[in-house]
C-alpha cells in the first residue's frame, strides 16, 4: 500500500521499526497536495522545505538514537486558527491575512513536543463561522469526493485534506459541529472533545463558552492516537480541565460489553434525508450484532438547540471580535484616504452652512475602525457580529441572551437524565450529506438548520465523535454521531473503534 493511504498508527509502527523513513513519509504527503490540491484547495499554506526539515530532523534523531515524542515523524495539518509562532495566521479572514502569531498555541506547542511534522495549514470558514468553508476570504475548498459539493465547514479544509490522503492528521475545532460536520460530509473521523479536554490557549476565539479543538483521521485509533497529545491540562487556558487524560490508544481494543445505546426518534424522521436515515438504521444492526442494546431516548429541549446556538455563539462572537480594531490586530484601511473622506465631509457640510451636521462627522479615528472593520470582515462575520450586539443589548439582553442561557441549561439537563439510561446516544451527524457549493450561500438560515444535530454537544459541553457510516446513491459520504457523558472520549473512541471493526467505510477514499 502506498505511504499515504496508511493510518496514521501504520506509519507511525512503520517509522518506529525502521522500514520507513520520516522524509519519505512527508515527500510522499506533499506529492499529494501538489497534485490535487490546485482541484481541493484544502490549504493555505504549505512549507514544503519546513516540513521536510522537520522530518528530516526526526530521522536523524532516530538514528542518533535519541528519544522522539509520541508523533514523531508524522504530518499533522493544522487549522489556520492555531497560532503558530512566526507564521501566518489568518482565521480565514482577510482581516488577519498578514497577521504572524507571536506565540504557539497549546496544541500547537504539544504537537511539537511530540515530533509531529506539521505539514500545512488548512482553509477554514472565516473566523470558523459556517458550514461550508465559503466564507473563506481565501477562496472556497472543495469536497474531494465531489468537486461540485461542499466539503462541509469550518474546517472543511481539515477534513478534505484527511479524506484526499494529503494528510494522515489534522486539527480542527469545533464551535457547533465545526469538525463533525465535514468529518462527515468528507467521509472521515473527527471529534470534538468535551469542552475542556483541550487547551484552547492560543486558539483564536469565536465563541468561547463552545469553542473546542478536536482531533480529525481516517480512523478511530487515528484519532485517538492525535487526541492523546492534545488532551490534557493548561494552566494557561482557565476553562481547561484539571482532570487525567486517559490512555485512549491503549483502552481501543477493550471490549464495549453490554453497551447501551440511545436513540433519539426524531432524529430519524422529517427534515433527514432518507437515506442518511436508513444508513443509520443499519449502523444500529452492526452495533446490535456487536452485542449492543438500543432503546429510545428523548431530548426533548435539543429542538430549541439551533436557536439557542445561534443566540449565543453571536452574541461571544460579537464581543471577541471587538478586539479587531486594525490598531491591536488586523487589517487597516488606507488612513489617507480614510482623512481626506472626513475633510471632504466637513468641508461639505460646512459649505452648505450644516455646522452641527459637520460636527457629528466621524473623527478620522473612528472613521478608521469603521472603514477597517467593513473593509476586513466578510458578510457572515458581520452578519454575527449584528446578532450577537443586538442579542446583548440593553432591553433585549434578558429577552434573547439570558433566555438562551437558561434553555442550555435545560438541553444538558436532557443529556443527564438520557445518560441514566444509556452508554451514548447515536444518530445521524448531519441531516444530509454534503450540499452543493452555492446552494445554501443566500440562505443562512437554510445553512443554520444543517448544524441541528451537532450544536447540542457544544451547548451541553459534551464529547461526540463522527464516524463514516455510508455513501449516499450519488456517492457522497454519510456520517455517523455517537455522543457521551462529559470526560467519556475513551467510550466514544471505543464505540467507534468497534464500528470500524466490523465496517469498511471509513477505509473508502475517493478517487482525486
Ligand atoms: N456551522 C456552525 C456555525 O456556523 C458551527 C461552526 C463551528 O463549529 N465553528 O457557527
């Protein structure tokens, strides 16, 4: 089998015994992305000789004898979200397009502590907000699968990149579905931790009270196997979880006896796609021939979940994008022009005899963050940035923001009291396979609904994993969420582990 259609874990084996090398690895990742890239376009940067420096160096490490960290020699592409010192790091948004990041992320740090070789930087939804990586400013990815389709979003390029063997490994994050989405539009795995699991240190914030970064693979013990170095403790992120992190690669081969799995009805009735819900169907039968019981369950709350989400993620996004004032951060307009517009101005209203008009005339300061910010943010970023101000303001605060608070409460009530009676819940990840490029561009809403199963788990703090589970008749992927107790990623990978056993979706790669 050639080097890149191998998991993660073979190369990894493969590399450590000696058979291969870290720079055959990284050469044969990068002969792919410049072959098929130009059609995917799943990075924004790729440093090639950085890269195979990178390996190299593992290589010589290796034959010096020396001790190599967890991941050593493997390619890891990263979400162009991280900060990564010294390199670019533009969230998708022309605002951050010349931005270096002046530190490492925690992921990123962990990453390098364990010999990854981070092989490039991968498109995303501007600011990780959307559902099809078109509100990139850098040009839209494709679905390697289908080049007319979407590849889902925000880390469309995260997950394309996995499913067009251009990577083995890849970093996403996940604010409401963000990895799970297009995990499961490409055809690959791809999780989101609990919130908490994974320092979000250095991660550029959307929504902080659900942004998440999580791990994307072809498999399971690929994806646990990512998971072990991200996860764990931070000092430096206040949220995240002083808890051990279990050892995921080892617990993957523990039987699941006895499993309980919970299914929510309606999840498999109106507005789903038939045959995402007949391929669920049969996800089920291979779980129950594994030895798994099914029974129903209710969320009865998670029908206000997109509203809920789409209260709250704007109104954190609204206040964590204030910071883009072109003076701290960011893109700034031309001052020159932006002076002489406001002397004109004056002039004008002068000239006319409307002194007090021309007193109420921006300063050029303020005409400055204006220009700069309707200049640098895209139309769905200012879109959420009008939903999060109007949801917080004053005499609408308690109407929508506090309201939406409360009704999270009471979807994670629903996850308590559903996880009383069962291991994981499992349904469809997305109501449809992948869309089409363009199709729900003038339609927000339309593209709002699609996020309707994953944004719960992000409102409730929970674990969910995405897994292959099918191809639609015209051949697009169809995904599988398993969801769990917070701090049960072991269970989920476990879960998920045990499908891949007994199915071979998630070894199908489309044809590039
Ligand atoms: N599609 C959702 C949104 O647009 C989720 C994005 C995400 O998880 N980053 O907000």
């Amino acid at each position: 089998m050639s080097l890149i259609n191998q998991s993660a874990t073979d190369l990894l084996a493969a590399m450590q015994a000696g058979s291969v090398r870290a720079v055959d690895v990284c050469q044969a990742f990068l002969d792919q992305i410049q072959q098929h890239d130009t059609t995917v376009r799943s990075f924004l940067q790729v440093d090639s000789d950085a890269a195979l420096a990178a390996a190299a160096a593992v290589d010589s490490r290796r034959d010096a004898g020396e001790p190599l960290g967890a991941l050593a020699g493997l390619p890891v592409a990263v979400k162009d979200l991280l900060c990564t010192e010294g390199e670019k790091t533009t969230c998708g948004s022309k605002m951050l397009e010349h931005f270096v990041a002046p530190y490492d992320a925690t992921a990123i740090r962990k990453l390098k502590a364990a010999d990854a070789v981070i092989i490039g930087r991968t498109n995303m939804d501007e600011f990780a907000m959307g559902s099809s990586t078109e509100n990139s400013a850098f040009g839209t990815t494709t679905n390697p699968w289908d080049a007319a389709h979407a590849p889902g979003g925000s880390s469309g390029g995260a997950a394309a990149c996995v499913a067009g063997s251009m990577a083995p490994l890849s970093v996403g994050t996940d604010t409401g579905g963000s990895i799970r989405q297009p995990a499961a539009f490409c055809g690959v795995t791809g999780m989101k931790p609990t919130y908490g699991r994974v320092s979000r240190f250095g991660l550029v914030a959307f929504a902080s009270s659900l942004d998440q970064i999580g791990p994307l693979a072809r498999t399971a013990a690929d994806t646990a196997l990512l998971l072990q170095t991200l996860a764990g403790h931070d000092p430096q992120d206040a949220t995240s979880a002083n808890l051990p992190v279990d050892r995921y690669t080892e617990a993957l081969e523990q039987p699941l006896a006895g499993l309980r799995l919970g299914v929510v009805q309606e999840h498999l009735g109106d507005g789903v796609d038939s045959e995402v819900a007949a391929a669920t169907q049969e996800a089920l039968q291979v779980y129950q021939k594994l030895g798994a019981s099914i029974q129903d369950i209710s969320l009865p709350h998670s029908q206000y979940g997109i509203a809920t989400y789409y209260i709250i993620a704007p109104s954190e996004a609204s206040s964590n994008l204030a910071r883009y004032d072109s003076v701290h951060y960011g893109y700034r307009c031309d001052e020159k022009a932006v002076a002489a517009e406001v002397r004109e101005e004056r002039e004008a209203l002068l000239a006319a005899g409307q002194e007090d008009a021309a007193r109420q005339v921006d300063s050029n300061l303020v005409r400055m963050f204006r220009k700069s910010r309707s200049e640098g943010f895209g139309a769905e970023v200012k879109r959420r940035i009008m939903l999060g101000a109007y949801a917080l303001s004053a005499g609408y605060y308690d109407a929508y923001y506090l309201k939406a608070l409360k009704v999270r409460r009471l979807i994670r009530n629903d996850y308590d009291a559903a996880f009383e009676q069962v291991d994981l819940i499992v349904g469809p990840t997305t109501p449809t396979a992948a869309f089409k490029l363009g199709e729900k561009l003038d339609d927000p809403l339309a593209m709002y609904l699609g996020d309707l199963f994953t944004v719960t788990a992000n409102l409730a703090g929970l674990p969910a994993i995405s897994l292959p589970c099918g191809l639609s008749s015209n051949g697009l992927p169809i995904g599988l969420q398993l969801q769990a107790p917070p701090f049960e990623e072991t269970r989920l990978l476990r879960a998920a582990h045990m499908f891949q056993r007994a199915t071979d979706w998630h070894t199908k790669s489309p044809e590039l």
